[in-house]
C-alpha cells in the first residue's frame, strides 16, 4: 500500500521542521485556489502528487478538468532544479513546472522549468 500525504488546514499542528511547513502552507494555498475555481468557474480540480515505483517523486500536481497544469516541487534551499521535477517534467509535459524555494537568493528558469521563491509563487496564485 502506497503511504499517503498528510497536510494540516492548521499550520500550527506541523512538525518543527520548515521544510515540512512550506509544503504544508503550499498545499492549503493551492487546495483554496484549486477550489476557488471549481466555486467560480465550475472546473474540477484535484491536488496529487506523483509518485513511481522508484520513489522519485514532486509534492504538487496540479490538476484542471483532466488536465495536468502543474508540477510543484518544494525546497527549503536549493540552487539547481530537482531532479525528479525535470524527470516528470520531461514524461508527464504539464503546462509549467515549478520549484518553489523559501530561501531563494536568485530566480531561474530554463525553457520548461521555473525557479520561485515561496513569496512569489503565493502571490502568482490568484486571490
């Protein structure tokens, strides 16, 4: 049986680790965005994450009316892209791929992939 994820709507309730609590904060902003727009705009929306059989694994996919929009992976520090976002990347071809970083010091991006900090990538989602 394949372990699920566990997020908390009360960020409080996390472990004191601030890697854990990003990836927590990200799944209660993308749930509310996700839902905002099956209220306003009637799409069905779902928040997964992909997983294979060799463990490589993102925390986010992104999923609009059968779609897959968008691959999120979470850092506390990073300065080069996950391997595993560029592995599904390059097999699952979502609309954008994202590293989401809390400290990061420099944006990148490469023709598929996007580089953000925790901040910018909140104030991307709509509101």
């Amino acid at each position: 049986m394949k372990e699920p994820k566990i997020y908390f709507y009360d960020n409080g309730k996390v472990k004191n680790d601030p890697g854990i609590r990003l990836e927590n904060m990200l799944a209660c902003a993308l749930l509310k965005d996700l839902q905002r727009g099956e209220d306003l705009r009637g799409e069905k929306n779902q928040l997964c994450y992909v997983r294979d059989k060799e463990k490589r694994e993102v925390d986010f996919a992104v999923v609009r009316d059968g779609k897959l929009e968008r691959l999120i992976e979470v850092k506390s520090v990073d300065t080069s892209f996950s391997k595993n976002l560029h592995y599904f990347e390059e097999r699952l071809k979502p609309k954008e791929a994202v590293q989401v970083v809390r400290d990061l010091k420099l944006r990148s991006s490469t023709p598929r992939l996007q580089m953000l900090g925790a901040v910018d990538f909140l104030l991307s989602l709509e509101s």
